[in-house]
C-alpha cells in the first residue's frame, strides 16, 4: 500500500503544482476564458495520458513494426514541445501580465498555459492512470487483499494530492481577489495579490525550462545527440549540466536526514533522473509554499474598514478562513513531502535477506558407507550417489528457512543454488522450492511476519502452495523425507543452478 501511495506524488507532484498555479493566474488574469482555456488543455492532455497508456499496453497494435513502445522517443518529442511552449510563455508574459496589459496577450498567455499544462499530463500522468493494471500480479485477483491494498495506496496519493492541489487553488485566488489583504496599516491600498501569483508561476516555469533542458541534454547524450553537438559544443553534455543538480541530492539528503539514501531513477524511458530529485521535489515544494505563506502572513491582522462590530466580526472570520486553508496546503505539502521522503524510504529499504543454513552433504558409496563431503568437493564424486540432508527439527518450527550452495568455492562465481523449506501451517507437509520463480527469476523470498514474500513483485505466497508450480511461486525442487532428514538428491540442485545464473 505504501508502495503505491508514494508513487502518485512522486509522479505527479511537480505538474500539479505548476498547472494549480498556472490554473489561478489564467483565471485572474481573463476570469471564465482563461479557466476555459486551461480546462482544455487539462482535458486534452489526460486524452493524450490514456492514448498513450493504451499505446503502452498494446504496442504490436499501435506500433506493428517495432517490438515496444517507443517511451524514450515519445518523451523526447514532448520535452521539444514543453520547450517550444516555455519560451514564449516566458516572453508573453512578462509583455501581457501586467494590470494593463491587453485582453489579446492575456488570452495568448492562457493558450499557453493551457497548452503546458496538456504537455505535463500526457508526459506523466499516464503511468499513474495506468498503474492498476500491475495491482493483479501471480494469482492475485483484483478481489484479493493484496490488490485491494494496492488500490488503497494508489487511491490514497490521488485524494492527497487532490487536496493539496484544490486548497492551493483557493490561496491563489484569495490573494488575488480579495483586497484588503494588501492594504497598508492604515487601511489604504498599496498593492495588488497578483504579483504572488506571477512571481510563483515565473520561478515553477523556469526551473520547468532547465528541467526539460537537461533531460533534452540527457538524451542526447544517451542516444539521440546529433552528430554537429560534439564538435561544436565538446562539453555539452548531460553529465556536465547535471554534475552540481546531483551532487547537491546526495549531500541535500545527508544533510537533511543522516543515514537516509536519496534515490534518483536513472531509467531514460521515464524520463531521466534530475526530475525525481530530491533537490527537484523540495525546490518546487518550496516555491509551492510561497502563496499560502504570503496568505497566512497577511490575514494576521485586520486591514478593511469597519463600519459596526459585525463588518469586523466578518473581517475577522475571513482572515480566519484564510490562514485555515493556507494551514491545510502547508499540512497537505508536508504529507507530501513525508510520503516522498520517509515512506519513500521504508518502501526502498531492502528485504532482510535469509541466512544461509547449515546442512551436510553425504556421499554414500558402492558399500553403503556414508562420509561428509565439502560442497567444493563434489566434482570429485560421483553426483548421482550424494544427498544434501536437513534435520526436520531445524526446519519445524513454521518458519523460512534458506540454504545455498556453491560448488565453485568463489562467492562470486557460478554455479551456485538457493532453496527454501517451510513447514507449511497445521500440517506436517513442508513447503519445498528453489529460492526462485518463472514470473520473478531469481529474486527470492523473504519472511515477513507469518507470510512469505516476493522480494520483487511483493507478492505474499500462500504457504500451502509452495511447492506447486505456476505464479510466483518458487520453482519446486524434488526431495523426500527419510530417516528423520529432508533429503535432496544432489543432481537436482545441480539442475536448479541453471535459475541463478
């Protein structure tokens, strides 16, 4: 659940901030034709997500001639675009955005915004709608709890940052609509809301600019540079714009947090690394802050006039009104935050991984004679006459237990194999595999509390079928039980290793 609760903020979280504010200086700037034009744009741009989703999911469909989906190069074209938008949004406004500014240019400003704002969506918010379609994993079915906890956590990061998104709406307009906020101690006007929103909308859309830039740069150099960048340009490249931007997310997470790792996706298909830093997200969280902390800021005290004791009991529910909701986009940004850093965390930290156990390998001559060998010393033998043997009270105590061996003698070196035995619940049966699977390869499985769990897909096993085929369940290994021992013959650990390598 929580797992997926990150993920929607962590999607999501910088292109609803910047559409939110954009959203309230269209409609301040030309009132029902600017909230027209960015509701078109919204709309366009989650058409575009879901087309693309479509695209994602069927791609022989879409895209006969090519064995995937062509995310890197979809990207691409996007990022050109959000940059053939920026850069005259940036001049438009600067020229329109006044008080006096033309109808003309507002309205060319809105277009703009809207058209950013259809760029954002289609490049993220497709992942997001998308994402219920990996909920249901092995023999999960969308009844079952692990998908309906995945749900939870999905639907949990969509209503958070709904929240946030529509209560940082309300500040923006509030500081724009209402007045008296900005008069001085005397009550006379002296400024106007407005510039908050612009300076806010400014700086989320230049650090946009020299987000898409890097990532363009970024691609280059991964694949798409063209061949005239290097010789005019030698030093232009991704690594070089992004060096300070990184460097500053590992020591921003030391900082801040000691003993936390701040991690950076480094996977070009969605979208680059400098977009999911830490130093990214709380730079935008920061500018984020500036309307509701402006808001709170300025209703602490009354500035209207008042002519009887009700007009000032109506100021004063105001100011109050206003620092409450100022108070929830500053909770709703530290929930974000939160859910981005410290459940990023927990949801990153890797499995507690099983310690290998002890066991004894026999080899059991033409005589009967039994002797231990060293699993190094099995190439010496005859394999078809050594068991591995495990006492059943090592394993009887309900929980996992993992083993391994290595015939190499090289900790780093094939072959080598892992298997698993759990004595399953209320029964004498034992559940009995390689620590492996068809769905997830050699991952492996953990135990977490009772459950025995997927270390990638986080499936939780049904202990009674482990030892079946099919699902994520670990591949099944033969053994018997004899003499008070498991017993594995030693050519099938040999034709497990064939899973490990």
């Amino acid at each position: 659940m929580l797992l997926h609760m990150y993920k929607v903020p962590e999607t999501l979280f910088i292109i609803v901030t910047v559409i939110t504010v954009l959203f309230a200086l269209a409609k301040t700037n030309a009132g029902k034709t600017g909230k027209k034009l960015m509701l078109a744009g919204i709309g366009l741009g989650l058409a575009l997500a879901v087309l693309r989703a479509v695209t994602h999911e069927f791609p022989a469909f879409f895209f006969p001639d090519k064995k995937a989906v062509p995310d890197t190069q979809i990207n691409l074209y996007l990022w050109y675009a959000a940059m053939g938008i920026l850069v005259p949004l940036h001049i438009m406004a600067s020229v329109f955005s006044r008080e006096r500014g033309s109808r003309t240019g507002k309205t060319a400003v809105c277009a703009l915004s809207g058209l950013l704002a259809a760029d954002l969506i289609a490049y993220k918010a497709w992942a997001v709608i998308w994402a219920p379609r990996d909920f249901e994993m092995g023999d999960n079915g969308i009844l079952s709890d692990v998908f309906l906890l995945r749900l939870a956590g999905w639907l949990t990061g969509l209503i958070l940052l709904a929240v946030y998104a529509w209560f940082l709406y309300k500040c923006c307009m509030r500081l724009s609509e209402i007045s008296v906020l900005w008069n001085d101690r005397d009550c006379r006007p002296v400024s106007d809301g407005r510039w908050v929103l612009r300076l806010t909308a400014a700086l989320m859309t230049f650090a946009l600019f020299f987000v898409f830039y890097g990532m363009i740069l970024q691609q280059w150099t991964v694949k798409t540079r063209p061949g005239w960048i290097p010789a005019l340009f030698p030093r232009l490249n991704a690594e070089t714009f992004l060096k300070f931007t990184v460097r500053n997310n590992a020591s921003a997470g030391g900082a801040l947090f000691p003993g936390w790792k701040w991690y950076m996706a480094s996977d070009h298909t969605k979208g680059g690394y400098l977009e999911n830093g830490v130093f990214i997200l709380l730079l935008y969280a920061l500018m984020a802050m500036i309307p509701p902390a402006v808001l709170f800021l300025r209703s602490l005290r009354i500035r209207g006039i008042w002519r009887n004791a009700a007009e000032k009991r109506r100021l004063r529910s105001d100011n109050r009104h206003s620092r409450r909701w100022a108070a929830v986009v500053l909770f709703s940004l530290t929930a974000v935050m939160v859910s981005l850093t410290v459940v990023y965390e927990i949801c990153n930290r890797p499995p507690p991984v099983p310690e290998g156990e002890t066991y004894a390998i026999v080899f059991i001559g033409e005589d009967g004679a039994e002797s231990e060998i060293e699993a190094v010393d099995v190439k010496n033998y005859d394999t078809s006459r050594i068991e591995v043997r495990i006492p059943l009270g090592q394993v009887d105590d309900f929980n996992l237990h993992a083993f391994e061996m290595n015939r190499s003698g090289s900790p780093n070196k094939a072959p080598r194999v892992r298997w698993i035995v759990i004595r399953k619940p209320n029964s004498a049966a034992y559940g009995v595999g390689l620590d492996a699977c068809d769905v997830c390869g050699s991952a492996g499985y953990f135990q977490r509390g009772d459950t025995v769990v997927c270390k990638r897909c986080d499936v939780v096993m049904n202990t009674n079928t482990i030892g079946l085929a099919g699902g994520c369940n670990p591949i099944p290994l033969a053994f018997r039980v004899e003499g008070g021992n498991i017993v594995f013959a030693m050519d099938d650990l040999i034709a497990g290793e064939k899973e490990f390598k």
